[in-house]
C-alpha cells in the first residue's frame, strides 16, 4: 500500500509542475488555516 501510494505521489510531481504542486499545496494549507474570524 505505502509502495503504490509513493508511485501515486512520483506519478503526480512528474505529470505536474513544481508551480502547480505548489499551487495546490498552498490552497491546501490556506483552506486548513484559514478561520472565519468575526472582529
């Protein structure tokens, strides 16, 4: 499972760009983070 999950992760870094995958790891972040915060 670990082995085919490491596949998934070197098949979408080698299809992607670095922006992209940084992209898409920052709106990760960003919607993780983010709270509605009410002044």
């Amino acid at each position: 499972m670990l082995e085919l999950d490491r596949t998934l992760e070197d098949h979408l870094v080698e299809t992607h760009t670095h922006i992209e995958v940084a992209r898409y790891v920052a709106s990760r972040s960003d919607q993780a983070e983010v709270q509605p915060v009410s002044d």
